[in-house]
C-alpha cells in the first residue's frame, strides 16, 4: 500500500528464476522483505522500476548507499547490478545519486542503468521481460511488466488504469498482480475530490480486466488496510472473476 503501514508497505516484488534474484519496484521496506526472505541487497540481479511514484521507488537511495559506499572490509556485492526503468529514469538516478552524494563512488561491479519504453524486450537467462506504456500519470511514463519464462507468464500493473497496454502486459496471464487502490465504495467520492480517478484501477475494474484477457490467478494489491476492513474488497472482486483471486500480503509466495 502506498499509506505508511506496519503490516503492509509500499511496492516490491521479488521473482526468482533458476538462482536470478528479480525485483519489480522498489518502495518503502523493500529491503526489509528481502532480507526476511533472505535475499541481500548484494543478490539482486535486475530491477524493473515501473513509475518514478515515491511508493514505488523510495528505497532506491537506501539500496545505493550501502551498495556504492562497501567498506573495502566488507565488499558483498560482486556481481553486476541492472535497473530498468521508464524514459526519463536515467535523470531520476542521477538526482538520486547527487542529492545523496553518491556519485562520486565507484564501486568495482557495474550498475547499468536502462530505459525502456512501449513495446520494450529484454532477455534474460530463461526469461524474457516485455514492457509496456500505462495509464497512470501525465507528467511521467509509467509502465507495466509482462514476464516470461518456461512457458509461464508473470504481469505486473504497476499503477495504472484501464487501458490498452495493461490488457497487452496481462493478456492470458498465469498469475497477474493488479492494483487496486481505488475502492468502488469510495469511487465517487474520491473523484469529486481529487478528479480522474481513471489512473488506478477498483477492484472491479481489476477482476473485470483479468476476465476479459483469460487471466488465470489475480492478486490485488496495492490497498489500503482501511479499505480491506471496511469494504468487501475480495467479495466484489469475485463477482466479476471467477478464476483463483487473492489479497496481496507482505511476504505472500506463489510458485507459477
């Protein structure tokens, strides 16, 4: 959730694939969780950075000071490190790395930084990640994830709301991972006070897209607890999917 919880922070998924550690965004208690999951920073291999949103990027900093500024006695990491992120990602890192002071470390590993765009294929060992453009924000882009390994398909939203690319990240998904930040119950109230409300997605809007692209399991995340105890979030979602539907929580595992 985007709202400071104990129980549950902001964006970060770790993929596994044949001893590669991947991680999709990079938000509050990332590091945290991967830790729990026993995974160190020093074994993160790619990082796919879907918005320059604090709740999906915060802990970007936190990863690049302890990996930039090893003390010679330490040196965990030496493997390579690659973050992925939409266009205009490169100047985000570099304002990361200056306003930290950051820049002037060079460690003796690379970390690559990539921008990837509409349509966007990166290839990987046993895997292969298509990006696409989403509806989210309209001073930045924003993307969605589409990955594929061993027959199986793995999308992530992001945020975004409905709209063409997210259809093309999930279409035919085994398991999807869609926010939904925007509770039906509040839709309209939230509108009134904040406008479009279009750039997330309800429960609704989520189960309703995994059904129309033949998603097989779907997991919402990205909700508030308030909106957890308060609303019946799964039982709304089932009404318009009839396949496997799950809550995110920290720390959930699947196996695809």
């Amino acid at each position: 959730t985007y709202i400071p919880e104990l129980e549950r922070h902001n964006a970060g998924y770790l993929v596994k694939i044949n001893n590669q550690n991947l991680v999709f965004d990079f938000g509050r208690g990332v590091l945290d969780g991967l830790l729990r999951e026993g995974v160190h920073y020093y074994d993160i291999d790619y990082i796919f950075i879907t918005h320059m949103h604090a709740d999906h990027c915060s802990e970007l900093s936190s990863l690049l000071h302890i990996a930039l500024v090893e003390l010679p006695v330490y040196k965990f990491r030496k493997k390579d490190l690659v973050i992925y992120g939409p266009k205009g990602f490169k100047d985000s890192f570099k304002h990361i790395l200056d306003a930290f002071d950051l820049a002037k470390h060079k460690p003796e590993y690379k970390i690559e930084v990539k921008e990837l765009k509409d349509g966007s294929i990166v290839k990987g060992k046993d895997w292969i990640m298509k990006s696409f453009v989403v509806k989210h924000s309209e001073n930045r882009m924003c993307l969605a994830y589409r990955l594929e390994s061993n027959n199986k398909v793995l999308a992530y939203s992001g945020d975004s709301g409905d709209c063409p690319g997210l259809k093309k990240t999930i279409e035919n998904a085994d398991l999807a991972i869609l926010e939904a930040t925007v509770s039906k119950a509040l839709e309209k109230e939230l509108e009134e006070k904040l406008g479009d409300t279009k750039i997330h997605l309800t429960e609704e809007r989520a189960a309703k897209l995994a059904t129309e692209t033949k998603v097989k399991t779907l997991v919402l995340t990205h909700i508030p607890s308030f909106c957890l105890k308060k609303f019946n979030i799964k039982e709304n979602a089932k009404k318009f999917f009839k396949g496997k539907l799950v809550i995110a929580k920290d720390m959930m595992k699947f196996k695809i």
